[in-house]
C-alpha cells in the first residue's frame, strides 16, 4: 500500500508562513484521498484539511473551520505529493503534523477518515 512521508516543519515565529509537503509512493490508484491532522502536547489529534480525486478530476476540498482562510491544500500529480500551504501562523498551531491517506474505490467520496499515516513533522511558532 501507499507510503506516506511529510517535510517541511520547522520553528517559524508568529505571523509566519510554512508549506508541508506529503509525498506518496507505492501503487497507484485512481481514486485517492490525503488528509492533514496534527496533533499538539495533551490534545487531541484534530483534523485541517484533507482533498480527494479521481484521475485529473478533484472530488473536493475540505477544511476545518479553525483554519479556513489560512491554510490551503493542494496536490501536484507529477510529483505525487499533498502540499498543505500554512498562512499567518499562530503560537496555538504549534504541534505535530501528519498526513494521512485512503485509496480505490470510494476514496473519493466524501470522508474525514484515512487509514494510512506519515511519521509526522514538528511545527513549532513562537510569539
């Protein structure tokens, strides 16, 4: 199955901007799904923003309400990669972030769950 790998974390100060890219490898499906969680010291892990296709075609764009309008998900087909594009950036987005991923049939409908996950990369903002 897919192999996931995040990059792209590092410690930025508050109002700053980072890009964490998702790269996939392994086989290729049609329909896919990838999904971006991160995960803060004695919280829950929580959902940002996930997107899902078929072939060229984008099912949709999901995003939670806590970062709508700051934060926008992407993919680039050629390269096998999700990018997650981290605007303005607050002391309370520092956490873990992971990716994660489903496939085949169905991927593209409508779902917050995945069932494949990266190791995690560290997002650190400071005031």
């Amino acid at each position: 199955q897919v192999q996931l790998v995040e990059s792209g974390g590092g410690s930025v100060q508050a109002g700053d901007s980072l890009r964490l890219s998702c790269t996939a490898s392994g086989p290729t499906f049609r329909s896919y799904a990838v999904g971006w969680f991160r995960q803060a010291p004695g919280k829950e892990r929580e959902f940002l923003a996930s997107i899902a296709w078929t072939g060229v075609v984008t099912a949709y764009t999901d995003y939670a309400d806590s970062v709508k309008g700051r934060f926008t998900i992407s993919r680039d087909n050629a390269k096998n990669t999700v990018s997650l594009q981290m605007n303005s950036l607050k002391p309370e987005d520092t956490a873990v972030y992971y990716c994660a991923a489903r496939q085949g049939l169905g991927a593209a409908s409508v779902s917050r769950r995945f069932d494949v996950w990266g190791q995690g990369t560290q997002v650190t903002v400071s005031f």
